[in-house]
C-alpha cells in the first residue's frame, strides 16, 4: 500500500487487473509482478468487486469491452464503493468516448489498444508519483514548505500566501521566473489546493513540441485530419476538463496558435483539428515562463491580448541567489529525500561544503543545487557530504577554460566538432536544455532541433533531458 513519500514505496502496491481474456491477464500479471507489484487478476469485473470487497488495493486496471460487465460500468461501481482505488482503462480504438467517459467518472489514465508493457509501467507509475504529489502539495504546509515548494524567506512566504488565497479561484494564473525556479511547483500546488485537486492536472510543455503537432496536442485530432492520424486524439484541453491545465513556457508557443488558445480560453470551447463538433470544457489555465515578458511582447513572440488574459493572478519567482537564505533549508531536504530514495545513511554536509555552497551563483537555480545534491548523494560513500562530492564539477570548468572540452588531437568535421561540443555541454549542465543552449549561444528551439538531428543519426538516444 501506498505510504509515505519515498519515490519507490509503490512498488509494493496492490493491483487489481481484470480483462475477459485468459492471455491477456496472464501476460499483464506476469508482467506486473516482475516490476515489484502485488497484483491479482480477474476475468470479469463482479470478481474484482467481489475481491474488493473483503481485499484492500491501490489500483484497478481494467479492459473496457467485456461480455459480463463493460470496464466503465465496473469504474462507476469502484468509484462509488472504494473511491479511494485508481482507475486504469485498456480501451481499442473504436471505443474512444469510452475514455472520455471513465475520466469523467474519475479513472486516472486510459491507454489505448495495441500497447506496449512499457506504456502500462509508465502510466502506472504516473499515477502513484501523482498520489505522491498530491499528498505532499495538501498535507505539507508550514513556516519553511509549502507542497513542494520549499523555502521560509520572506519572497517564498508571500508567494505561500498568494497560493492560498487563490488556489479556489477560477482565475488564470502567470507563473514567471528564472529556470529552475519552481514554476510548475507553484502550478501543482494552487491546483492541490483547490476545490479542484481531485480533477485532473494536465501539463504541456510548450518548449518540447513542434509547432505542426501543437495544435493537435492541445485540443485533439479526429481520424485522417492530417497524415499519421490514423486514429482520434484527444487534446490536453479535453484531458484537462474540471481541472487544471498547466501551459509550461507559453512563450515558445508559436504566436498564431497563441490566437487560437487566446479563443479556446475565452470561449471555453474548441473544436479537434479536422473535426467541426463543438467540445465545452472547464478548464482552469496556469501560464509559465522564464522569458522576459514585455521583451517577448516587443518581439511579438507573446500576444499582448493572450498575457493579458492569462495574467488574471500574476506570481513571481525569484532566483536562488536572491534567497539564500533558502538554501540551508533546501540541502537538508533534498540530502533526505535522496539519502532514503538511495538507502544511504548520510547525516548532512559538512561546514566547509555548506558554506561554499551559500557562495555560489547557482545560475541553474533550485534545479541546479537538487541535481548538485542528488549527485553527491549517489557518489557519498562516507556519513557527510563534502566538497569533494558536492564540487567534482570544477575539473570540468578547468577543461573548458583551457579549451580542452574538445579532443581536439583527431581530426574531424566542424559538424563532429559542433555536435560533441553541443553534447558535452549538455552533459556538464546535466542534461539541461536552457542552461547548455545559453552557455552555447543559441536559442533552446535551435538547440532542440540539433538533437533530434542527433536522435535520428543515432549519436543518441533516450537521454534524459530537462529544460
């Protein structure tokens, strides 16, 4: 059962599957309980009842066609008996309102037919994380957190403040800051914290997609709108109906799509790309950016009506370094947090290490100092965290000032030159798109661009990326 805060205490939990057909049970049982899950699986959904009703579980997977009772009858029946079991529908293709309808009832997710094992561990597994989420956004609340979100300085309370005045309110929020600040921290906890934090919390990343599937990621797609629709999508804006729907970096969002979500919001309505029925939604819209906004209005990379509209309830964010006073209470937390993820017994940082960190810049902000922490935690093999650990950067730093990041000994293309120099830099800031793109000279659409070059030439592959 679902517990405590632990990023791998789910493992344990209880699944309920259910699907009328004998080898499909077997294959997701089997698969489910290789992962670390405690699953039972049943043929029909009046036995999953019946297990329920003397068995205690965290969540149901079920198939939506099924000749005894239809997966969304047995959804409606969990949701009103044991509200507190998460819901996972299996649907084909041909039965995608199903969908629509068990989010509506309340299901977390559906994953639709034919799919891969890994779309079930990725959606189960979302599923318990957002469990964790939602747990701490609600239940911690104090002088130095507020849900994730941590810090007891003077800037941080104001913004704990604003959360909770605003947090029922169906007014458009602009969260604006620094990367790595905590934007979609404030974003999860004004929704946890509304009358709206049992509905879904949807997230696009404006920066991550290309400008021709945007369109169809917000509001959806109908079968044959445009080459590879080969079924109906639905849109975030769809997903998001009753709840929340986080738009990350809206700066990036191409302006003439900026019109067309400028309508959907004020309407609260749209219609799927290649379809002409008419979808109502209620949708309450969080807005982030770490641009420059009135820069991003003068270079019309912003629509001043859509700023306008999005900034109802403006929030600020300031940079860790002006708020260090945040980072002792920020190095305890995540020395703790990763000490249990990785079952090490570390007790703290030592002086020395603590006060070289209240000195530095940390241009990557919050991200940076959790990416620095998490680091020396994985590499710590002693009771305390020094500099040795928290500062093994700085042979990388001495490299780049020599100009020796580059092996520059074997002779090679300027493109092989340009691409290790590009991967390199991702790697010393950890994978981060913003901080490498600036450090390179470009923008982080340039730079996106270059890996998915790099992706398809096969010089990478899922590496992990953050922005």
């Amino acid at each position: 059962m679902v517990h405590s805060n632990s990023r791998s205490e789910f493992k344990d939990s209880k699944i309920v599957v259910v699907d009328d057909e004998q080898h499909m049970v077997d294959f997701l049982k089997q698969a489910l309980v290789r992962k670390g899950y405690n699953t039972v699986a049943f043929t029909d959904g009046n036995a999953a009842l019946e297990y329920l009703d003397e068995n205690e579980a965290d969540l149901l997977l079920t198939d939506y066609k099924m000749p005894k009772m239809l997966g969304i009858e047995l959804i409606e029946e969990v949701k009103s008996a044991f509200p507190k079991v998460g819901v996972i529908m299996m649907t084909a293709y041909g039965t995608i309102e199903s969908a629509v309808k068990a989010l509506k009832l309340g299901a977390a997710d559906y994953i639709t037919k034919p799919f891969s094992i890994e779309d079930i561990y990725e959606s189960i597994e979302e599923y318990f994380k957002s469990l964790i989420r939602k747990e701490t956004n609600v239940s911690v609340r104090g002088e130095d957190r507020f849900g994730e979100l941590i810090g007891k300085s003077q800037s941080m309370q104001k913004i704990y403040k604003t959360i909770a005045l605003i947090a029922d309110s169906k007014a458009s929020v602009f969260v604006h800051g620094p990367s790595g600040t905590g934007k979609e921290l404030v974003a999860r906890a004004i929704h946890y914290n509304s009358n709206r934090k049992n509905k879904p919390f949807i997230r696009v990343n404006c920066a991550a997609l290309p400008e021709h599937l945007m369109e169809s990621e917000l509001f959806g797609h109908e079968k044959g709108a445009f080459t590879g629709a080969i079924r109906k999508n639905l849109g975030k804006f769809e997903l998001a109906d009753s709840g929340t729907l986080l738009l990350d970096e809206i700066t990036e969002m191409n302006v003439g799509l900026q019109a067309k979500l400028l309508r959907a919001i004020q309407e609260k309505e749209f219609t799927r790309v290649g379809g002409s029925e008419t979808i109502k939604v209620d949708v309450r819209i969080i807005a982030t950016s770490n641009r420059d906004l009135n820069e991003a209005m003068a270079e019309s990379q912003l629509r001043e009506d859509l700023y306008y509209r999005l900034n109802t309830i403006p929030i600020s964010l300031p940079p860790l370094v002006e708020r260090r006073e945040d980072i002792v209470t920020l190095v305890n937390h995540f020395v703790e947090l990763f000490s249990q993820e990785y079952e090490k017994e570390i007790r703290g940082v030592t002086d020395n290490a603590l006060a070289r960190l209240m000195r530095e810049s940390f241009p990557g902000n919050v991200r940076e100092l959790e990416n620095r922490i998490l680091r020396a935690v994985i590499l710590c093999q002693s009771e305390m965290l020094t500099e040795e650990y928290l500062f093994i950067e700085d042979t990388a730093q001495e490299n780049l000032d020599n100009g020796n990041l580059l092996n520059l000994e074997t002779p090679m293309s300027i493109e092989d030159m340009e691409r290790d120099l590009i991967l390199q830099t991702l790697e010393y800031h950890d994978y981060n798109r913003t901080q490498s793109a600036e450090s390179l000279g470009i923008n982080v659409r340039t730079l996106r661009n270059k890996l998915n070059q790099y992706k398809e030439q096969g010089f990478i592959s899922d590496t992990f990326f953050t922005d």
